[in-house]
C-alpha cells in the first residue's frame, strides 16, 4: 500500500537524533519543575549565541482564515448522475457510486501553483525562527527539551558535470556554533520526543556517525513530535500531540518507531470507511462523536494552521477512516485542498502515467478526543502560491465528458463506474528558468470504470475543456481512490 510505504519512508526519516547531554528542559509556560534528571543540568542560555534564536524567543502566529471565494455552482445529486451514466454505452452506475460533480459552474481556473525555489529560501536563522514559532502554535505549554531537536537534509557541492547532494546532520549545539549554513537546503527540523531503542546501524548509510549516538530512556512529556520541511515541498510536516502514541507505547507498539503515524496499520482494525457528511457516530476516548461533526472540528482547525505565504486555498475532507484499537475508536480523515470550488485529486504518491507525472494531494489527520486533531501530517501550512492563472467559461457537460471518455475505452467491455467526479490534477514540469519544479493546474473530469471481466480498475481524466487532453491508468484495486 502506497500510504504504509510513505509513513515507513517518513518514520525512518524521523527517528536519528544526536544525544546532547549538557542540555536542560525550556519551557514557555510558568511550568519550571520539568524532570530534567534524565540530563545534566546547564543553563541553555550560556550555550546560545546571541544573535541566534531560542525557542524563548518564539511567539506562536496568529490563526489564518479560511478562503472565501465566490465560484457559483449547482451539483448533480446521486441519482441524476447515475440516470446520466446508465443512459451511455458500456457503462453501468454503481450502487455505491461516488460523485463530486457540478451540473453548472460559473467558471473553470486553469494555473501554475509555485512552491519557493531555492533562491528564495530565507535564511536559516528565520527558518529555525518560523519553526520554533510553529512549535509554540501546536505546544503552546509544552516543555522544550534542546536535545531532541534537531536538523537533517542535504546540501549540493560543486561538482561538474554532476553535482552531488551531500547528506548532513546537524544537532540543536551544532546549529548554535555556526555549523549550519545557508547554503545546505532541503532542509528538515525535527523534535522528536520519542527516542529510545533506535536501530542506529540502519543508519550508517545515510549519515555520518554524528547521527548514531542516540538516547537510551524513556520518552518524557507526553510523546510529541514536530517535523517539517521547510520551505521545500510545500512546507510539508507531521504534527503528533501524544494521545494515540501513548496508547501505543503502552502496548509497547511503537518502542522502534518515532512516534505514532496516522495510519490504519497501527490500529486493531480497520471498521469502515465512510464520507464525510455520515451521521454514524462512535466512541472516542472521551464520549461519542458523529462523522459529520468530526469532520467540521478537523476542518475549522486545519484551516486556521498559519501559511507561509497568503493562503490560496482551503482543505476539505474526502473521507474518513473509522478505526478500533482496543475498545476506543479513532477517526482518520484524508482530505485535499480545495481552490475556487474544486478539490485537487485524492491521490497516494507521485507517479507518471504516459510520460506525464502526476502529483500527489492526500493530507491526513488522526482524531481520538471529540474536540482535538491529535496527529497531522501534510502541506498543511499551504506553501504555495498560484501565478499564470486563466478562467474559462467553455467547460463541456459531464454527459459529453461522459461519452467521450466511453468511446475512449475497449469495445464490448462492459464497465461499472464507481467515481465521477470534476477534479484538479497536478503535473510536474521542470522550470528551468528558476530551476525547481511547477505544477501546472487544470481541472478534469475522472470516472474510475470497473472491468468487471478483468477486475481491473482504470482511471480516467478528461480535460474540463479541452476533449484532446485524456489520460488514464489502470490498478488491481479501488485503493487509489477510496481506500489508500
């Protein structure tokens, strides 16, 4: 499964840290009788430069507002969509189908989403500064261990023709003694409060043997993490508050891992899966919850996570995973941004169908108290920005999209249709004139069609405007879709 694969990825790039043992707890609430006996006890303040940043220094960003825009549009119901699929050859409505999809839409916006290059990183003290800021947002009492924060990534020498991308790993005393520079990029911050029994040897591979020493203990203060990727990729992080993986790690769960990921394969079972409007209801660790109500709790709050830049767009859950460990249950909710009234793709990972690469959109959240997002891991502080943007007004009708994507497949295959829905897709395309990567922004409509002969699923794309424009690519399995 591509998600299990991503957090494995994730949760191996969380785990090393360096063991500071001069270091002593910081905390921004009055709080001042932290256990700091696991450490010997200096005086932080002694250790930091003066014109570098403490996490004393932090102040917690005020919370963003949610989008507004102003795109009309009309949906079909269920059962006008499946009137419409069942009236077009070789298609089938399923029972269960799926639709997102406008019977009219005041317009379509076609555009390029930039994430900041290279050049315009800014420098490492701010990014050091934005993520002890962010700390603050997300832990706003929480005690402030140095030893468990530090930064990993790579940096490019100068080599030609090739340049080579030179790992490094740098702990909170390296970064106070100027050995992190400006010109190391890619950069990810780490506080991992979870960091005993690591297996350092995986490790060697990757980073020299400053990322081996590690700390032999027992985690303290409630199990947090905070990772981000800051600038690059979207500003992409992992938010973990504590209350899943103390669960975990009192089962002894997660005593090789970072801490717990919002993954159905922590849990005891996977109960359903189910949209994100249902009124089912179940018991979180402190009382029972409706689906619809916990989703408008997990959207009011990510919606509120502070941008880097202006925020250009709103996220919307997809669906949500109801899952059981023990006798609690948890609600797992993947979601995609939404721009201008239209959700980006729910995919699992990149990948390239006929050359093109594709991009991926899922942001995941992990709830098991009624009134709290306990675990957060996505683009959630939307680093990006839209440029070269065009509207257009020619969209064809779902039924002529339809019908072109049905002539579009094998004759005398019977399919049934599972999904329809109108979506953004991302491609990637190199910008060489700023050296990284756009991602060209169009909307299309998807149909995924069941072969029942061959049990195969495919996935297709039209173009909203544009009949020339079809890509599709077909799997075994619903996964890519509903269930990732």
């Amino acid at each position: 499964m591509k998600k299990i694969i991503l957090l494995t990825v994730l949760s191996l790039m969380l785990t090393g840290c360096a063991d500071l043992k001069g270091s002593t707890p910081v905390s921004s609430a009055s709080d001042s009788t932290a256990d700091s006996s696991q450490t010997t006890s200096v005086d932080v303040e002694e250790l930091i430069q003066d014109d570098w940043v403490t996490i004393d220094d932090a102040v917690p960003p005020p919370p963003a507002k949610p989008v507004e825009f102003n795109n009309k549009r009309e949906d079909y119901t269920a059962e006008q969509a499946a009137e419409i699929i069942n009236s077009i050859d070789k298609f089938t409505a399923a029972e269960n189908l799926y639709i997102d999809l406008p019977s009219s839409i005041e317009h379509l916006s076609y555009y390029t989403e930039r994430r900041l290059g290279k050049e315009g990183f800014p420098p490492l003290k701010e990014q050091v500064k934005h993520f002890f800021d962010m700390f603050r947002y997300f832990f706003k009492d929480a005690v402030f261990y140095p030893d468990y924060f530090y930064l990993k990534g790579i940096k490019q020498n100068d080599e030609k023709p090739t340049p080579k991308y030179i790992p490094f790993y740098k702990n909170y005393q390296d970064i106070i003694d100027g050995k992190v520079l400006d010109e190391y990029y890619n950069i990810a911050f780490v506080y991992d409060d979870l960091r005993d029994s690591r297996e350092a040897d995986n490790w060697a591979d990757f980073y020299d043997e400053t990322a081996l020493p590690l700390y032999e203990g027992t985690p303290r203060d409630g199990l947090v993490g905070f990772y981000t990727l800051y600038p690059s990729a979207g500003a992409y992080f992992v938010v973990d508050k504590g209350e899943f993986g103390k669960i975990l790690y009192e089962r002894g769960d997660i005593s090789t891992y970072m801490a717990a990921s919002a993954s159905p394969s922590y849990f005891d079972e996977l109960v359903e899966v189910l949209q994100p409007d249902s009124e089912k209801s179940y018991k979180l660790l402190d009382k029972e919850i409706s689906v619809k109500d916990a989703v408008k709790v997990y959207e009011d709050y990510v919606n509120s996570i502070p941008s880097i830049v202006e925020p250009e767009f709103n996220f919307k859950t997809f669906n949500v995973y109801v899952c059981r460990i023990d006798d609690v249950y948890a609600y797992i909710f993947n979601s995609v941004r939404e721009y201008d009234g239209i959700k980006y793709d729910y995919m699992g990972d990149l990948y390239d169908v006929e050359g093109v690469s594709l991009s991926a959109d899922n942001n995941i959240g992990l709830m098991i108290r009624s009134d709290e997002v306990d675990i957060l891991e996505g683009n959630y502080m939307r680093a990006m920005e839209i440029a070269d943007k065009t509207e257009r007004t020619d969209m064809m009708s779902f039924e002529e999209a339809a019908k072109e994507i049905s002539g579009k497949l094998t004759d005398h295959v019977d399919f049934e249709i599972n999904e329809a829905r109108l979506v953004y897709l991302s491609k990637q395309e190199e910008n060489k004139e700023l050296e990284w990567v756009d991602f060209i922004i169009a909307p299309y409509y998807k149909i995924t069609a069941h072969n029942l002969n061959d049990d195969r699923y495919y996935y297709c794309y039209l173009n909203a405007c544009d009949k020339e424009d079809f890509l599709y690519f077909s799997s075994n399995n619903f996964s890519y879709s509903t269930i990732w």
